[in-house]
C-alpha cells in the first residue's frame, strides 16, 4: 500500500503510517478491520508480524486465515479455542454416520423384503422373459414406494437444522 492509499487494517488500528512493504497489508485490508482486531487481541500484531516475516509468501494467506479462524474460536472459547469447535463438529460427523448407517440398514431390510416378488418362480410363467428380467433389476433399485416406507423418522432427523447444529456456531459462521 503506498501512501497515497488508505492505510491497511493494521496501521489503522496501531495508528502509524503504512509503509510500502507494509507486511500486514496484502491480508488486512483497511475495509475489513474487525478481521486484524481480532488477531490483535488474540496474538498480538508483532507477534504476527514475526510469523509471517519468517514464512515465505505464498504460505502467508494460509497462515492468516488460521490465524483468524483460531482467534475467533478463542474469542468465542477461550478456554479450547478450535480445538473445542473442531470436536464438537467431529462429534457431529460421528453422528451423522452413525443415523446414515441406521437408514442404510434399514433400505438393506426393505430390499429383502421385497427381494422374493423378483424371484422367478414366483413370476408369472406366461409373462415375457425380457419383461421378468426387466423387473428383476427393478426390485434392486429403490422405488419411490420403497423410500416412502422407510420410517419417517430417519429422514426427519437429517431434515431438521436443530438436530444438526444447536450451537451459537449455526448463527455465525468462524470462517470470516
């Protein structure tokens, strides 16, 4: 940034004079303050500053993005920071898994059900044989009506945004 431009997010809020190599300038733009106030009151700007002189440029984005990702996550848990906000998205993954696991168990019990209407005995002998082969494949896919019997409660549960996130992190994102 040279003199000319308005001074990066940093210089502002440290109120000095933006130098051209200014190294906080590239990741804190002046229109985004809350963004470096953050990893401010977290870090400490010559602490950042320090981390970012001893990484080379391409990584320094990176780093600033953790940097603020962590700084909002302890702002909001000071005590686990993203470690706290990762476990419980973890938690939430292991959940999930274990729901789409129930579900899938229970399309297998459907389809086995249904499994003997494709038997060929129990076929109309007179119908045509590509016809009973047609219908053979038929019975392995889902219909609509093999999904609509699946207990309601399975989709319910995927359905409902309370069930997924009952934490403040639904309302604000820690990714700005």
């Amino acid at each position: 940034m040279g003199s000319g431009s308005s001074p990066c997010a940093s210089c502002k809020l440290l109120r000095r004079r933006c130098a051209k190599d200014c190294i906080f300038a590239p990741y804190f733009p002046s229109d985004d303050p809350h963004k470096f106030a953050i990893v401010h009151k977290v870090f400490g700007a010559s602490n950042v500053s320090k981390m970012l002189q001893e990484l080379p440029i391409h990584q320094r984005g990176d780093a600033v993005s953790s940097l603020v990702y962590e700084a909002n996550a302890r702002v909001r848990d000071p005590v686990y920071g993203c470690v706290g906000a990762i476990s419980f998205l973890q938690n939430q993954v292991s959940q999930l898994q274990m729901q789409l696991a129930v579900a899938q168990a229970e399309i297998l019990c459907i389809q086995m059900q249904q499994e003997p209407v494709a038997l060929p005995t129990q076929i109309d002998q007179h119908q045509h044989h590509h016809h009973h082969q047609d219908h053979d494949q038929k019975s392995l896919l889902l219909s609509n009506s093999d999904i609509n019997s699946i207990p309601h409660q399975y989709f319910s549960s995927f359905a409902s945004p309370s069930n997924v996130i009952q934490d403040p992190l639904k309302r604000e994102s820690l990714w700005t």
